[in-house]
C-alpha cells in the first residue's frame, strides 16, 4: 500500500466540496432555466428573493438575490459591479404601499419592536412609544451606470450596512447540559433588518437627520442617502430643489427600514454570562463564541460561508445577556443545523463534538497561536465590526469544557400559568386564573402587584401591563370595614383614572370575563375596528374570527388581503395581525392554513405564540 499522503483528508475534504458546490450550481442553472421558460418558482423552490435592475447601454439587466443577500447587496446606496461598469443603487423601481407597510418601535436600546408592547432585547416597557419606524421589504431598486463615484459613495460602500438580526422562535427543541441550552427549530421566522449605511452611525453627531433610516422620495423615487441630499432635494418656497419632479418635504417618506424575512432552520447556544466577566469584557465573550461557533460549524458542516449566519440576539434576562444564533442561508433547510441538535446521535461521533474540537484546533489550544484574534482563528470577512473585540482566550477554557459533554431534552419551564398559581393567596384568586385560562382570555402578567395612589397604596390581585388591574373579592371584603375602605380606595382609582375590574365570590363572571377581552383587545375603539373586520370578512371564517374577539385578541390589521408572489397574486389571506396571517387551505407557506372548523385554541396558540417572547 502507497504511503498516506499527509494532508489526504484535507484534500479529499477539498474535492467532496467543490463537488457539491458544482451541483449546488447545475441546480442554480436549472431554475434559471425554468424561470425563463416561464415557471415561476413555487414553494417547492427557494422563495423568491428581490432583484435589481441595472440600465446598462443595451437593456436592462436584472440582478437576482435571495433575500438576506439582497438585504444588503442591493440595498439603496450601494454600489454594484457588472460587466466593465459601476452602478449606483440610487432608485426604486416601484413606490411601496404606504398603508401596507409594517410599522415599529424604536427601543431606546437600539431594537426595533414589532411583535408586542414590550422590547424583546431589553424588557423595556415600549406601549408609550409612537410606532414611526415602517418596515419596507427589500425594494427593486434601479441601477445607473456612473463613472465616477464619490468618495462619500465608495465609503458608503465600503463600510457596508447596519443590520439587526431578529429570530422569532414558536416552538423550538430545548436540550441541555449543565447550564448550557442548545435551542433549535426548523423552518423558523428569521427577520433581518437594513436601518441604514453604518457610514450615518460612524457619525456621533446626536440628531443625525438619517439615524431614522432611509429617505424616499415618493415623486422622483430616489432614496436621499446624505445629509446634503436631504437638505437640497426637495423644493422649497423660497429655492428650488433638485428633485427632477418638483418634490416638496411632505413627498418625503421618513424612518424607512427594510426588511428581509426567511423561514430558515436556526440552531441557538444559550451560554450564561461567566461570573468572573464585567464590563466590555462580557460583550468581548459573546462576540469571540459567536465567531468560534460559526467559523467550526462551517468547517464541521461543509457550508459555504454564505451558507449560514451567526448573530447574537440580546434577551431581557441579566443571566442571559445574549443568545448565540446560527441561520442557514437557504430558505427550507440544508439540513446541516438539525444534525448538531440530534441528541443521541446516530453517528459514533456527534458532530457537536466534532465542532468543538474544530473550534479548539482553529484557536490554536495546543500550540503557539496568536495573542487574541487572527484571520487563522476568530475573525473572517463577515465579522469586521467585531474584531476589536475578539479574543480567544476568553472563550478557550469554555471550549475545553463543553469536550464529551451530552445534551438531553431540556426540563420543561415552569409555565406563566403555574407562576401565577404559586402566587395566588386564596382559591378564589386560582379559580379566577383557571377562569381566565379557560375561556383564552389573556393571563394577566402579575399577580399581588402594589399601585401607588398618592399617600396610600393599593394592591390588584392581578394585574395586565397594559394598566389594568383586577379584584377578585372573597368573603372578608364583606365584612363592613372593610368594604368601606375598599369604596374609598376605588374610588380614588376612578378618579385617578385607573382602570380596574372586580369580580365578587358568588356572583357570575361571565359578564366581567367578556368586559375585560374587549379591555384587552384595546377598549371601544377596539371593538368598532372588530366590527368593521367582521364585516369584511369571508362569512364562513365569521365565527372564527369572533372566537378570536371574544379571547381579547385585538382586531387584525387587514381582512381579505392578497397574497402576492412574485408580482402575482397567489391568493387572500382571511386575516392579518402584523407579519402573522391565516390563511385558507394551501397557503401554508405565508401563515397559518385555517379552515372554518379549525379549533380556536390552535389559532390562539399561533397568534398568541408569534408575540410572546422567549
Ligand atoms: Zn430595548
Ligand atoms: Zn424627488
Ligand atoms: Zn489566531
């Protein structure tokens, strides 16, 4: 037998890739193929992603990406290379519906909020903020051939973009081991959010006009993209602008932020925060995990490094400062994550193992590496912004202690429900609770909580964030003392504008249950916009829909919408809340697929699952 080459396994590695990437291309040219006979993609393929349109000298010239890629690539503002020419992303190629777009939250932590009225990266308490941010899924942008591009252009460029990764878990496997949790689900709701080129957030300056987002002219369809631009594009009384279509301020749509969304299969690290870290140094753990993590999945798994992203989501809990993320880049799943979350594992080696080891070797653990990051270990193209941080010997000794470790399915947490319960002071206050569970009218979100009112106080046995609290009255408060104590302080309540219902042993709740959905669902206003949804939608969804009102779900923001795919209308979605839809039969792709018959709770499940946070 010849000797073993040194490096045979490295190189047979090498030529097992390039034959899958040379596969992964003959299906690439395939639906190009289709495409262009004229089959539209379906859901058996990728979803369709955005495009660009470059006006070369001799046609137009469509760009194609998926849509992460175009999140960023053809993002207004940047630059593209085509042929022996430089293009600028300057132009939409179509006005997005003003109505149609979603609109959010700005955090003061830096998240954007869409889901509910709580910031799901830091627990701050968002229902007083005005939702201006409005949410703008990748445009087609135009592309203009340009000679010369400026040096504000080429930085631009050059600096890339601001994004925030968000993923929206529903249900997804927990294992453990330890204190470590390995999260993982198929087909998750990954949002990707573009707030702008990072060259706007370099600069300190405190009220940066761009620091809302993007700027959209809505008569010329140019984005303005500087500060100059901003200043001398539309006309005023007393100058004209330089919009070619006479565009005055109010044609300017503000705070625009686009947003990429996939179904893809994510694999989450949840790792507490190290006692022994403080300060810069906690952020410095997290940011080294997150490269490590990645960089040993794309070498264990075989992807190639488009083929899966990695950010680190901030959660409210001080134990948790942030969780680990890893996408794959293909909407539908490559697979390659679910191999990592497969506890026991079929193969003699788990791959898990495998990646750690991986990552220790990349690190350099038994041999003379570099001080703290080099392109050999930690840092790759796609984590620039993160270099400074990065240092390996922050996060080796972690890497050490996860050798041999095995997960299993994670204990189940204690449900909201059952904290309330162990809460509860009477069985009075836990037959209301089972109550309220019963009929899915909303749990509140505390149980015994204190309210000030001036000199005195006064304690709800339950209370909902939104600002309602809730008596439930036993046989003492009968007695006369105290009854007269409990008018005085009610009434003080009312004066004070605070809302609170009671509910009194022996008396029916069925009335009180029903005056607190409709509380729930957001008052009288609520329940006219219900009306008006009710109206419009399909009939044999009616009752449906009603089970939904009658469970304080507030009305949906559209009933009857079309669901369009690339620029066809596939179908009408029966209702939308925010990004979740129902959808009839067949559809299943864009929401929730409901019959007439469907059981509410699986519907409440979906709507209520989609704005919970993790
Ligand atoms: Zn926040
Ligand atoms: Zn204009
Ligand atoms: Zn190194």
């Amino acid at each position: 037998m010849p000797p073993k080459h040194p490096q045979l396994d490295e190189i047979q590695k090498e030529v097992q890739r390039a034959d899958e990437q040379r596969k992964h291309l003959i299906d690439l040219d395939l639906r190009g193929y289709l495409g262009s006979r004229g089959f539209l993609p379906n859901y058996a393929f990728v979803r369709a992603g955005t495009w660009a349109e470059l006006l070369t000298p001799n046609e137009v010239r469509r760009i194609d990406r998926p849509p992460f890629i175009a999140l960023t690539e053809l993002a207004p503002g940047n630059t593209l290379y085509y042929g022996a020419r430089r293009y600028s992303l300057e132009r939409a190629g179509f006005l997005p519906k003003e109505a149609s777009l979603e609109k959010g939250k700005r955090c003061t932590c830096g998240h954007i909020e869409t889901q509910g009225p709580r910031c799901r990266a830091c627990g701050k308490d968002l229902s007083a903020v005005v939702a201006e941010v409005r949410l703008m899924p990748p445009p087609v942008v135009l592309g203009l051939s340009k000679r010369r591009i400026s040096s504000e252009e080429e930085e631009r460029t050059r600096l890339g973009y601001e994004v925030e990764w968000d993923w929206r878990p529903k249900d997804p496997r927990r294992l453990q081991a330890d204190s470590l949790r390995l999260l993982y689900e198929h087909n998750a709701e990954v949002v990707a959010l573009n707030k702008g080129p990072r060259a706007w957030f370099l600069d300190e300056e405190e009220d940066h006009p761009l620091h809302g987002g993007f700027v959209l002219c809505k008569r010329c369809r140019r984005f303005l993209l500087s500060e100059k631009e901003l200043e001398e594009h539309p006309w005023r009384e007393n100058r004209p602008g330089r919009c070619t279509m006479g565009g005055s301020e109010s044609d300017l749509l503000h705070n625009l932020l686009i947003q990429a969304r996939a179904e893809s299969d994510v694999l989450a690290l949840e790792v507490p925060r190290p006692s022994e870290l403080d300060g810069p140094a906690v952020e410095a753990f997290y940011k080294s995990l997150l490269a490590a993590f990645r960089k040993a999945a794309l070498i264990t798994l075989e992807l190639a490094d488009d083929e899966l992203y990695g950010f680190l989501q901030p959660t409210p809990e001080p134990r948790l400062p942030y969780r680990v993320v890893l996408v794959e880049g293909q909407e539908g799943g490559l697979g390659a994550l679910a191999a990592l979350a497969d506890w026991p594992g079929e193969e003699k080696r788990h791959p898990f193992h495998e990646l750690v080891e991986v990552a220790l070797r990349l690190m350099h653990a038994e041999e003379e590496g570099c001080e703290k990051a080099s392109y050999d270990c930690l840092m790759d193209y796609s984590n620039q912004w993160d270099h400074p941080f990065l240092d390996r010997t922050l996060v080796l000794p972690f890497f050490h202690k996860l050798k041999g470790l095995e997960f299993k399915p994670a204990e189940k947490d204690p449900t909201h429900l059952d904290e309330l319960l162990a809460q509860c002071e009477s069985d009075l206050e836990r037959r209301w609770l089972l109550e309220a569970q019963q009929r899915s009218v909303p749990l509140p979100q505390r149980a015994q909580h204190t309210v000030a009112l001036g000199e005195t106080f006064t304690r709800f046995d339950f209370y909902y964030d939104q600002g309602l609290g809730i008596y439930v009255d036993g046989p003492p408060h009968l007695e006369e003392e105290r009854r007269q104590k409990d008018q005085q302080l009610r009434t003080q309540l009312t004066l004070m504008g605070v809302p609170f219902l009671v509910f009194r042993e022996g008396e029916d709740w069925a009335a009180g249950f029903r005056e607190l959905a409709v509380w729930l669902s957001g008052g009288p206003a609520a329940g006219e916009a219900w009306e008006e949804a009710l109206q419009l939608a399909d009939p044999a969804y009616r009752p449906l829909l009603e089970g939904l009102r009658d469970a304080g779900i507030g009305p949906p923001d559209a009933v009857g919408e079309d669901l369009m795919e690339a620029g066809r209308i596939v179908g009408q979605s029966i209702a939308r809340w925010g990004s979740m839809h129902l959808v009839p039969p067949g559809l299943v792709a864009r929401g929730l697929e409901v019959k007439p018959d469907t059981p509410l709770e699986l519907v409440l499940e979906y709507l209520q699952g989609g704005k919970k946070a993790v």
